[in-house]
C-alpha cells in the first residue's frame, strides 16, 4: 500500500503530459484500437459538445488522509495544492450567477480545505439545489475536530457521497489503506443517526463503488442490491444509492495497471465495452470543473490530465457561461472510461 | 504463429470465429449471450456455474474470462473458491464412483 503521492515519490507518472503520452502510443498510435476521436466520429458525436449546464464541480485541493491505490488525484497528505478564499470567493460569484442546479465539492478530502465550513456556508446562502460534497467517510473519525462532520452536513442539507469499495473489510482495506473499513462503517452508522441514508429521509447518502482493480464494475442495480443487504445484515447501514464509477487509466490507477501489465487489457476492455448511447450523456456535457486554483475543466480527469477547457474564458474570475457552453470538449484516451458499459459519471451510470 | 498452445490475448480475438462461418459463429454467440441473461437463475449463480466448468474442462480463457467476471459482479474469492471446490467434487466424483465397476469386476472374476 503505497503511503505517498505519485508527486511525492517523483514518479514519472505524476507528470500530466507523460500520462497522456502513454495514452496516446502503443496500442493506439499503431492502430491496433481507435482512438477515441476516431471511436466517437464513427457515431456521430465528433466534435463532443457541451448541453446546458447543470453542475459545477469544485476541487478545494488534493490534499487527503487517504491514499487510495485507484486514486485519479493522486492525493494524499503530502499534497499540499489547497483552494484559497480568495478564489472561493470568485467561485461564490459564479454560484450566484450560475443556471447550474448542483454544486458538487470534491477533493482531496474536501473538509480537509481550512475554509471548507466558511464556504459552504456561504454558499448554501446562494441556494443551490443540490450540494454535494464527496466525503471519504475516514476523515469524520480522522480527528477530533471533524467529529461535528454529520451534524454540520445535516445543517445544511448537503447531500453525501461516499466511497465505498466493498462489503467486505479485506477488499476496501486492500484498496484505500488499512482501517479504513472499520472507520467507513462508523461514520456510516453515525451518519445513519442524524437521519442520512434512511428510507424516505430528505438526508441524501449516497455511495460510491470503484472496482479495486483492473475490471469494470458489474451492473449497478445489481451492486447496489448486493451492498445493501451486506450492510443492513453485517452492520445495520442503510443508504439511498450506488454509483458504480469506472477507473478511468489516469494517474495512480494507470500506475497500477502498467505495474501490473494489465494496462493493455484493461484499454481493450474499454474500447470493447464501448456503448455510443454513453457518449450522449456523459458528465462533461453537463458538468463544468474548477480546480483548486481557479482553473476551468471539462471534467475532474481533464483536470488532472492538465486539459484546461478549450475556450478564451480559462479561469474563474473571468467566468462567462454562455462563452464557455459554446466550446469544444477535450478528449483522450481516458474517455473510454465514461462511455463503457452502462457508462460512468460522478452520478453512476449514464445509459 | 506464437510458439505456445494458449496466448492470453487470443481470448479477444475469440469473436473472430464468427468470420470464418457467419452463420454458425452469430448463432453461437446469441446463444451464449441468451445463456447467461437472468432467467430461473440469476446471471451471478450463472457466472459461478461457468467458473466451476471452466475449471473442470481446464480452459485457461476461460478461467480468466469468469475470474473477471466474477469481480465485476462483487463475487468475493471465497465464493469463487467454493464453485472450483464444487467442480473438482463432481470430477473427482466421476472418477470414484467407477470403484463401483472395478469393484463388481473384481468380484465376478473373483473365486
């Protein structure tokens, strides 16, 4: 289990342009699998174009408790790239403004920015919909100055997006580092308390599966039936939904499947996978993401990928939203991830 | 030509079957993809059942094929393991029960 960043360990594969170097060879360069651009002409969605735009997603830095083997952040204690105020005040300007109808604040461990509190706050003020913040569960148990986590969500209505690998302790163990799953199950439990996950309650829960390691997730109705009787029966926890989420070949999850010559296989089951009523809905047509220093991005991946949005607007405090709809949306290889299958997004499956 | 029987990366090629006769290889395929939709069994006690018989007919695409199967439908080892078990009793089965035979024989051509 590895306890730095791919950054911290100077690795090859923290450089963003190597990544998609790699992307962009072997398999691909000579033909033996179509790029992504030649896969989405051949259904006629080339170039891809954004539809009206319905979330923001923010990155309030890399910086986490955990360093999770998949992780496409590469994050990680050692990272120290944290969103100051100053550009969460442009973004509470944008949010004011925005026709999106969620706010979705990721990480990192989000709670882990100093102004996470101050932020929200403020920006439940602005009276978005839907607020998410994707919470890895460890950090509620992480220390004593997150304890209050559940009652400051419940506060402000936020809805919670958990990762949750597995049922089973060696799996998410195996994955997200040791101790995880037994401070998981608690903050489940102590979010089942306040009312989250329960049936019917307006307290949204809602978990996250990754596959742990080089395959695609299985259907997600199926998964979800199957994590909801495993945690009812073993530990009582109740939850709204799952989302089974692609690894998409970036970052430490690309590492891995280099590491462990799976890389080619893995790339092949993408592309077989393919599914052209994937493409329609993926999570860049309607998602836009700001990194933790204000720069805009078709999706969180692009985003560590160093893939800035192709249009003139490319930061924050010059945001104008009908300049950036009218954009083409950046892609690689990596793509593949979210047009597999039933597809894959920050909200589970597309198609 | 590769110098080995088994190639991993042969199994993608397995569609490829179909090109050699049209007819026979799709109505294979349809019939294996109509084989292993949730019917009386649920697609997971399928895929289960196709793990032990990859096992008991030692096929190594197979093998692989249903191991990642298994793990995209969050069947743990455990479970895996006990399938293989339950291939191998029914193998190791087949050869024991013809101890019958031997032993009827023994007995007929025995004084």
């Amino acid at each position: 289990m590895a306890t730095k960043s791919l950054k911290k360990r100077e690795s090859e594969l923290a450089n963003a342009q190597r990544q998609l170097e790699l992307l962009s060879n072997g398999i691909f360069a000579d033909g033996e699998l179509p790029t992504f651009a030649d896969k989405i002409k051949g259904v006629g969605h080339f170039p891809l174009r954004p539809n009206k735009l319905e979330i923001l997603q923010i990155n309030v830095g890399y910086m986490c408790n955990q360093v999770c083997e998949h992780c496409h952040v590469d994050a990680g204690p050692d990272r120290k790239e944290i969103m100051t105020r100053e550009t969460m005040q442009q973004c509470l300007e944008v949010i004011r403004n925005t026709g999106a109808h969620t706010l979705d604040l990721t990480g990192g461990a989000p709670e882990m920015n100093p102004d996470f509190r101050w932020f929200v706050e403020e920006a439940a003020k602005a009276g978005i919909k839907d607020f998410i913040v994707r919470s890895n569960l460890t950090i509620i148990r992480a220390n004593k100055k997150y304890y209050d986590l559940p009652d400051f969500f419940k506060k402000h209505n936020i809805h919670v997006v958990s990762s949750m690998p597995h049922w089973t302790r060696g799996k998410t163990d195996k994955q997200r580092g040791d101790g995880v799953f037994d401070k998981s199950i608690k903050a489940l439990q102590e979010l089942n308390d306040r009312g989250y996950g329960m049936p019917d309650s307006s307290l949204r829960l809602d978990l996250v599966y990754n596959p742990s390691g080089a395959f695609l997730p299985g259907d997600q109705a199926s998964m979800e039936k199957d994590f909801k009787k495993a945690l009812m029966e073993d530990f009582g926890i109740q939850f709204h939904n799952l989302f089974a989420i692609t690894n998409l070949p970036i970052s430490r999850f690309l590492d891995y499947l280099i590491a462990s010559d799976n890389y080619e296989d893995y790339m092949y089951q993408l592309v077989e996978a393919f599914n052209p009523a994937a493409v329609a809905n993926v999570m860049c047509t309607n998602t836009l993401s700001i990194s933790w220093d204000g720069y805009l991005y078709d999706c969180d991946f692009n985003q560590m990928l160093g893939l800035p949005v192709n249009s003139k607007v490319k930061h924050i405090s010059e945001y104008n939203e009908d300049l950036l709809q009218n954009r083409n949306i950046v892609i690689s290889q990596h793509c593949y991830g979210c047009t597999a299958g039933a597809g894959s997004s920050c909200q589970g499956t597309v198609a | 030509m590769a110098n080995a029987y088994y190639d991993p990366a042969d199994l993608r090629k397995f569609g490829k079957i179909t090109e050699w006769s049209e007819e026979l290889g799709t109505k294979f395929f349809d019939y294996y993809g109509k084989v292993f939709e949730e019917g009386a069994l649920s697609a997971r006690e399928k895929s289960l059942i196709a793990l032990a018989v990859s096992h008991v007919v030692k096929c190594p695409y197979c093998i692989d094929a249903y191991t990642k199967d298994g793990l995209q439908r969050g069947i743990t080892k455990e479970e895996m393991m006990e399938a293989v078990h339950a291939g191998a009793a029914i193998e190791s089965g087949a050869t024991l029960v013809h101890g019958v035979q031997m032993m009827n024989k023994y007995n007929k051509l025995s004084m």
